[in-house]
C-alpha cells in the first residue's frame, strides 16, 4: 500500500469507534484515540537513548517487517504433513528425559541439581 493512501487509512481508522464484548456480552461502544497513542509513542521514541532505540526498531521491524521470510516451504510443509500423520496413527513423542540422555546431559544438570552445586 502507498504511504499516503496508508496514512489515509489509518486516520479514517484512528477515527472510527470500535466495539468490543464485556463480560455481561453486551456490546460496548469504545472510541480508540490512535492519533493520541501515535503521539505518545513518538514522544518516547524521541526520549530513547541510542542503544535502547535500536533495540525498538529492531521489534517494531519483527512485528512490521515482510511475512514473506516466514513462508514455509515445500519441504517445511511435507515434514508437517509427515508429522501430523504419525501421530494420527498413534505415533508417541520421544520423552524428555531420552532426549537428555542422548544430548550427554542429566537430568539432575537440567533441574540445576548437578552433584558439587550447594
């Protein structure tokens, strides 16, 4: 979406109340003031020191960025199928503790009870 046709659409949402469910499932009316939230989140931005500031592009760029990276692939896809199907046909996991076992560790390493810890 072009940035002016974008920023069009999200003022005409800032504008627009939104109705959520109470407990009672009554519907409530609730006027979302986005414009003032997109104010104050630039307020603090502009507050933010270097380093922290990198770190909130850093998310803002997760939560934002391109869902294309995320796509599975064919071969994803297929070991999901694979997947799904052993345990339709009653196929069990591998316990917790095997995988331990087979990576060198204890148990009592993972709980953090390893013997010399006092």
């Amino acid at each position: 979406m072009r940035p002016l046709l974008e920023g069009m659409v999200l003022a005409a949402e800032a504008r627009r109340p939104q109705t959520v469910s109470n407990i009672g499932g009554k519907e409530v009316s609730m006027a979302i003031d986005l414009q003032q939230q997109r104010r104050q989140a630039h307020a603090w931005l502009d507050q933010l020191p270097p380093a922290k500031l990198g770190a909130v592009h850093s998310l803002l760029e997760a939560m934002i960025g391109d869902d294309d990276e995320d796509e599975l692939t064919e071969e994803d896809k297929q070991a999901l199928r694979a997947s799904g199907e052993y345990f339709r046909n009653g196929g069990q996991g591998v316990p917790f503790e095997q995988v331990v076992a087979e990576l060198g560790f204890t148990m009592e390493q993972i709980r953090g009870d390893a013997p010399g810890k006092e």
